[in-house]
C-alpha cells in the first residue's frame, strides 16, 4: 500500500469521532441533495409528461386569413373600416412538401399530419360542441400515445369509425358500438360508430375531442386530401420553442410550441427550479460548514502532526497527497451513504401517497446524472476540505 | 583528523519586522563524525533555535549552514527534506510519535516515507531497533499505550533507522524522571558508541551533559564556551 493512502486510512481510523461526523455531514448533505432533487425533477416530468401526453411539442397550422386592402387613389381616401374575415378551416398550401421538409429539420423526431376542426356531436336530442382531430394512426402514435389512455374498445378509424371521451360518451349515454352523428358548417357530417373511448385525465378534453381517420376529417372538412395541420415531435422539449420559431421563419407557417401554450406552466416550473437550485447551494452550503467546523477543532493537532512527517522526511506533495486521499475517501464514503439515505428517503416518500390510476402522487426521479451531480459535489467537498488545515501550506509547526 | 560533518558560519537568526527580536548572533560551530556534544544554555539563550535551523526545520536569517560540506542554506523545501530525511535524526522532548500508528510504524515512517511503499526490510529493520532500545516486546502497541520513557525510547529508534550522520535532541530528558532520563541517555551514548552516529543533543541539566564528551554553552544567542573538543576549553 503507498504511503500516502496508509497514512490517509490510519489518520481516518484513528480519528472515529471526526470521520463519522464528516461521513454524516456529507452522507446527509447528499441524501438531501438527491431527495429533493428527485422530487422536484419528478414533479416536473410528471407535470410535462401529463401536458405533453395529449398534445404535440409544435402544431404547424396555415397563416390566418387577412383582408387583401385595394391601393386608394391619392385624394379620394374617405373614412374606410378593414374588416378582418372569418377563418375557416384551410389547407397547407403542398402540405406534403411541408410534412418532407419538417420531416428533415435537425431536432424534429416525428411529424403527422392532422385534419381538425369543430363540429357538434349529436345523439337525439343530446347535441355537444366538440372538435374532430382527423388521425392515421401510425403517424399519430408517434406524437402522442393515445392507445395508451384508451379505456374501452379499440382504436379502429377505418370508415366511419371515431373514439371519443369519456365525457362525451357520457353525456350523449353511448358507449362501445353506439352511434353518433358528427356535424360539421355547411350542412356537412356524418354518423359514425363509436369504436373506443379515451380517458386523457382531462374533463375538457374527454368531452369535447374526437378522432376520426384523416381521409373521413378531410371530407368533412372539404380539404380536398388536403391537411390543416402538421404536428410535430421534438427531440428536446425545452427547445420546441426555437425550433417553432425556425419553422416560422423558414415555412411562412404559423408555428406553436407546447411551450408557448402552456405559458403559465412554464414559469411555475422554471420557478421551482430555480427554487431547488437555491435549497441545494444552501444544503451544500451547510454541510460545507459543518465539516469546515469539525476541522476547525483538528487543525491545531494536525499541524503538530505534520511537523513531525516533514521533520522525519515526508515532503510537502505527500503531506498534501495524504489530506486528499483523506478527502476523496471522505467523499466517495459519504456520497455513497448520502445515495442510499436520498434513494430510501424518496422512495419512501413516492409510496406514501398514490393517485387513483395507481401512479405516485409525488413521483420521483432517481436518475444516472442526479447520482452522478450528487457524487461530483460530495467529493469536491471532500477534497476542499484539506485546503483547510495548514498541511497543504508551508503553516506546519517544527515539533519542539 | 575525523570528517566534519556540519559545519555554521556566522548564523543569525532574527524574528519580526519592526520589533526584531535578534535570536541568534553570528554563532560559528563544527560537529565532526561520531561527536557526542552537549548544547546547553539558560532558557531564551537560542538553544532550540539553533537546534531547528540546523535540523532544517527553520530558515536562517543569515550565515551558513553545511551539512557534509554542502550549503544548505540555499536548497528548496523539498531538497531540505530529502536531506533531512537521510542525513539527520531527531528526537524531540515530547517525543512527537504519531498516536495513530504503532511503535513499529512510527519506526518504520521515514523508511515509508522515503521508499512511498512498506516492504518486509523494513519491519525488519525497525524490529531490529526496537528491539536495540530493548522494547521488541511493544512493537505491536500503539504509541499512546506507551509510557513516556518507552516513546522516547521509540522515537530514538526512528531517529536511528534512517543511519543518520547526525541526530538532533531537543531536551530528549526533559519529560521524563531522572532514572529513565539516564536510561536514555545511556542508550543514545550507546547508539553513538556502536553506530558512529553523531549527536548533538539540546539540554539545560547537567546531569544530561555530562554523558557528552563536548559541551558547548550559549548565552543570550552567541556560543559563550566550547569545552572538550579535543582536549580545548
């Protein structure tokens, strides 16, 4: 064994008191780090993942319509009014192209092409404004899983097939194989069979969506194969906002990312990051002084200590060699009980509470690069730690 | 004519800025190979100090300090320690062994030290020592299970291992009673006799330096007598 890592162990065998106490500082400061990081981090994925489950990162749709104003002769301009017309539901202009050049953006995973309006669903006297989302279903499971919140059925589109909510199916009182009339503006619809029902977890959507296949949405919406939009997945959410602004620029369409419709969401989790990042600076802070404490107490008996290694021959690198072993033994041990301890404690914390579907009511995110974070701060608190006592220094007292 | 093995010249040391306390004043003194000399003096004459800077501990104000001819004085920290740890040996009052480590450890740090590794020479030949300063039966206790005239008697052996030219004792008695105090010194004589080993042992009790065949006598930084050197006064 080199003499340096011999000294390291014996000096931390030797002092009992002192090592657990760094081991607990450490271990607890660790533990913490990972408990409320995982819980933060999971509330988040939750939170997106719950957002993002029923929607696209980016829905690329065509410009809005806009009065073509005819140029006015100079001197005839009277008092004029520009109304804004009413939008309707349009096509892409060569949507396929558009579907290709999406398809080859860096950063876009998937896209799909939608046909979607309003419409009203009616069942005898039970009518419900609701809006149809024309699907293929192969391309659309790429951007949101929507077999996944199937409830009953199946999700067959063929011919006129459609799967609605829960709600809906509720409120009209059908279920699987009923049948219900879709009608869309200008005297367009058709009846359809109800093949599936959806549960997203959301009331609104469960009453007012509906999926029918692309070639039926079309139809209904005299696209002509045409498609209304173009829905994308991306590879980085956080960057759906770029990306859309990129679209924008470069298509002329009208772009928007989950982001930028869910606002709100965005700030109250940017608040909550910012919010962990303080509670962990001061945890760390903490346990930072804590051991600077318990060092504090040894510094006088380590600088007599040293004094007598460099008076028997030891030079300065291996004095300093001996308090960095000590430091990364310290932080090696202590990250790895402050991994169990945060690992115990937000498992724990995950089983307490359950929602109704069987999921955590705080889900946790234990992950590689939480262990990995967690481990590099306990270990630059282990190894900062010898710059403490005077070894590293030329401070060492000649023994008397 | 016998080998000089240190030789000062001129030392002054001085501590402070603006109050300077001028601790020692130009001292000249030679050891020669195999020299047992006794360095004495009132407390505050510079005893220690001198003691310190010869041993590489302290840096000097001015003058010289060589050691088998080489002046130290001009050398790195790291060069001073590597000289330190094959030329010199020391044994300190308070025996300064390290309370974590065993008798035979403490013997064995500067061998570890210099080598980086432990290998069985070298518990040989700090068994072999301790069994020298008649304690081959505590080479398994660790240093605070020891009584004081046991550590000191451990810290001479690991003054020794390194064969040292010269060993440095700072009031080696001093902490321990009279019986044991002459025990030590009979041993560190005895490691001088049969090892050639120099000494140049710090001490203000007679008793202690009558042991030595040279005594040298400092008075308030600057050496007031140098008796027994080969017959001077």
């Amino acid at each position: 064994m080199p003499f340096e890592l011999f000294v390291a162990l014996r000096y931390l065998r030797d002092g009992r008191v002192q090592t657990w106490l760094i081991l607990a500082g450490i271990g607890v400061g660790v533990g913490v780090i990972i408990f409320l990081s995982a819980l933060i981090v999971g509330l988040q994925a939750s939170i997106i993942d719950r957002t993002l489950g029923s929607q696209a990162h980016i829905v690329v749709r065509p410009p809005e319509e806009m009065p073509r104003v005819l140029p006015v002769p100079d001197g005839d301009m009277r008092a004029t009014e520009v109304q804004r017309p009413p939008q309707r539901i349009r096509a892409i202009t060569s949507g396929k192209q558009v579907e290709v050049r999406l398809r080859r953006l860096p950063g876009v995973v998937a896209v799909a092409p939608t046909a979607a309006g309003p419409a009203l669903a009616v069942r005898g006297p039970g009518t419900i404004s609701v809006t149809i989302r024309g699907i293929e279903l192969e391309t659309y499971r790429t951007i949101v899983d929507v077999e996944s919140r199937l409830v009953d059925g199946s999700f067959d589109l063929a011919g006129f097939h459609a799967v609605v909510g829960t709600e809906l199916a509720d409120k009209l009182g059908i279920g699987v194989g009923g049948r219900i009339r879709l009608q869309v503006s200008g005297g367009r619809g058709g009846t359809y069979t109800v093949s599936g029902i959806f549960d997203y977890g959301s009331r609104s959507l469960n009453e007012g969506l509906v999926f029918v296949s692309l070639r039926g949405a079309q139809t209904l919406f005299a696209l002509e194969g045409g498609f209304s939009t173009l829905e994308v997945r991306v590879d980085d959410i956080f960057e759906a906002d770029r990306l859309a602004a990129g679209i924008q620029d470069r298509l002329g369409l009208v772009a928007d990312s989950w982001m930028a419709q869910n606002r709100d969401l965005m700030t109250g989790l940017r608040s909550q990051s910012a919010s962990s990042v303080m509670i962990q600076v001061f945890v760390i802070l903490a346990v930072a002084l804590g051991i600077a404490s318990v060092l504090a107490v040894s510094v006088v008996q380590k600088a007599k200590e040293i004094g007598i290694l460099r008076a028997t021959g030891t030079r300065t690198v291996s004095v300093t060699r001996i308090f960095l072993l000590q430091g990364a033994i310290l932080g090696t041990a202590g990250s790895f009980i402050g991994i169990v301890l945060g690992t115990v404690l937000a498992l724990f914390f995950a089983s307490l509470a359950r929602n109704p579907d069987g999921s955590a009511t705080f889900p946790v995110a234990l992950t590689t690069f939480l262990y990995g974070r967690s481990v590099a701060v306990a270990l630059v608190e282990g190894c900062c730690r010898p710059s403490f006592p005077p070894g590293t220094r030329r401070a060492w007292t000649p023994p008397r | 004519m016998a080998e000089s093995i240190l030789r000062v010249e001129g030392l002054t040391k001085t501590y402070g800025e603006r109050v300077v306390t001028r601790v020692l004043r130009g001292i000249d003194l030679e050891l020669e190979a195999g020299e047992f000399c006794a360095l004495t003096g009132p407390s505050g004459s510079g005893k220690t100090t001198l003691l310190n800077l010869v041993g590489l501990l302290d840096r000097v104000t001015r003058g010289k300090i060589f050691l088998q001819g080489r002046n130290t004085v001009p050398l790195d920290d790291d060069e001073r320690t590597d000289l330190r740890g094959h030329t010199l040996g020391f044994v300190f009052q308070f025996h300064h062994l390290l309370p974590a480590f065993t008798a035979l450890e403490n013997v064995m740090l500067p061998l570890l030290s210099r080598h980086g590794r432990r290998k069985p020479w070298m518990t040989e030949r700090a068994a072999e020592l301790l069994d020298d300063v008649g304690l081959s039966d505590r080479a398994r206790y660790k240093a605070t299970d020891l009584s004081g005239g046991e550590q000191q008697r451990v810290a001479i052996a690991r003054a020794l291992v390194m064969d040292p030219l010269l060993v440095l004792a700072d009031e080696p008695t001093g902490n321990l009673d009279t019986q044991t105090g002459e025990q030590v010194m009979a041993l560190m004589r005895r490691s001088n006799e049969t090892r050639g080993t120099a000494f140049l042992v710090v001490t203000h009790d007679d008793g202690v330096a009558r042991h030595c065949d040279r005594k040298v006598h400092m008075v308030d930084g600057a050496v007031d007598s140098d008796t027994g050197r080969g017959g001077e006064e």
